[in-house]
C-alpha cells in the first residue's frame, strides 16, 4: 500500500485492477437493464438480452424515457451497497483520507456515439474536479470502469503529475470549469486503459478529460468522490461543500397516488 500511496502522490492518480469483482459489475448492470427492461415492457418495445442494444432501442423510441432511466441509474441498490462497503474507503484511507466524508451521491458516466443527446451530455472537456467539491485539499475520487475502456473508446485521459500546480485558470461552463488551453499542451494526455472493475483513484486537482476524437463504442463508469473530515483547512473553513439539497415538496403529478393505489401497496397479492 505504501507504493500505491507513493504513486498517488507522485503522478495524481493510481489504477487497482480488479477492484470490483466480475459479479458485482454484473449486479450493477444487471440493475441497469431492469430499469430500462420495465419501460420498454411497459410501453410493449422490443426488448433484448443487451444492456446497449435496450439503450438504443429506448434512446430512439423515447427520450424522455432515456433520460428518466440514465437519471436512476445512480440510485440503484446494488450500485450504493458496492460503492459503500469497507473495501473503498480502505484505498481511501491508504492513499492519505484519514477521516473519509462522501460529499455526494455516485454520478453514473455513460457515453456512446450510438447515444448522443441533443444538446446534452457527451463527455467534459478538460477540467480539475476541485471547483465541483471545494472541499478538503486533499479530496479525491475514484472512477470505477464497469465496461471495458480502450484508448479509443472515450478513455478519461489524464495529465500525470498536473495535480501539483494547483488550481489551474479557467472558466466556468454548464456543467464543469473549463481550464484555459494555456495551462496544459495537448500531447500532455495520457489515456487511461481500463478493464471492467478496473478502479482510478485520483486528486481532485488532476488535470483530465474525457477522450472524444475518433471515438466509437459503448463505455460506462461510475465515480464517487471523498473529502477528508480531519485536514486542517477543511475543518478551519467549517467543512464546505458546493452540494446543496433541494426537495420539491408539491405534487409533482396532480391526483396522484389516489388512495385506492396506497391501499393496494399493503395488501397481500395472489400468486397467478
């Protein structure tokens, strides 16, 4: 563990192979699937024994649809009970978190040329994970591949050792903080390989992107993200987060549930 914090320290990042087992990686895809499986069933679609292939067949059947299942993805059981076990924040621990605090939910990264949303989500450019924590200097995160990653399937790609120049300048965008072309050189980037259960530790100061130039295929992965409760700055400053928690508390939908549909939840169902 002592080469592993060391190479953490020294390049920004570590990969542990075989961080999740083959099994779990299934279990959460398997999740996955259901969710989408149950629209598709619903809507009476064509379904398959392919998580990719049911993706597309709702991705062009019904966007919304799409969107509503890539936005539940995050909370399935057994994505939370894997990310939460004693085995994560161990790694955590040795790479330098005394005190691990989980700022966030997982975020779920799926990308495909077969999937491109309108106007939505396709990848980040170049970015510093440090402006969308704020929280203790030495917070990290982990990226978990739960497919195969190549060099040419959207392999994040990283800037070894940038994580010791600090904040870099930039710019805030939609949906992360742009580093200014100024501060990195292009043949800086190093993609990472990665295969299904294949885990990246990394400073929330390292420099990376997700790789899009002449990209083709399927890729999914999942971060999670760690402050530490017992650094110095972290706890001076009162444990800061950029997170906030909003609840809409109206109904979303008018009429709904109707008390009959209650009712039936706690009433015992014959088997057919």
């Amino acid at each position: 563990m002592k080469d592993l914090k060391n190479k953490y320290n020294r390049d920004g990042f570590v990969i542990v192979e075989n961080f999740l087992s083959a099994e779990e990686v299934q279990q959460i895809l398997k999740q996955f699937d259901r969710l989408i499986f149950q629209k598709l069933n619903q809507k009476k679609l064509r379904v398959t024994p392919d998580l990719f292939e049911n993706l597309k067949i709702q991705f062009s059947e019904n966007l919304d649809d799409y969107l509503a299942s890539l936005r539940s993805f995050s909370r399935i059981e057994a994505l939370n009970r894997i990310l939460n076990n004693e085995k994560v924040y161990e790694y955590a621990r040795q790479i330098g978190i005394e005190f691990p605090t989980v700022p966030t939910s997982p975020v779920v990264h799926l990308i495909s040329d077969s999937l491109k949303i309108p106007g939505g989500y396709f990848g980040q450019g170049v970015h510093q994970d440090w402006t969308s924590m704020q929280g203790s200097l030495n917070s990290l995160g982990v990226w978990i591949a739960l497919t195969d990653v190549s060099e040419n399937c959207f392999p994040v790609e990283v800037i070894p050792k940038s994580h010791l120049g600090g904040i870099a300048e930039g710019e805030v965008k939609a949906d992360y903080f742009e580093i200014n072309p100024k501060c990195y050189r292009e043949e800086d980037f190093v993609p990472v390989k990665m295969k299904k259960g294949t885990a990246m530790f990394f400073s929330s100061f390292l420099i990376h992107r997700t790789g899009l130039n002449n990209m083709k295929g399927f890729r999914v992965g999942v971060s999670y993200r760690f402050d530490d409760g017992a650094e110095e700055t972290f706890v001076k400053r009162g444990y800061p987060t950029v997170y906030k928690r909003t609840v809409e508390r109206k109904l979303l939908e008018t009429g709904f549930p109707k008390n009959e549909q209650v009712l039936e939840q706690f009433m015992e169902k014959e088997n057919t």
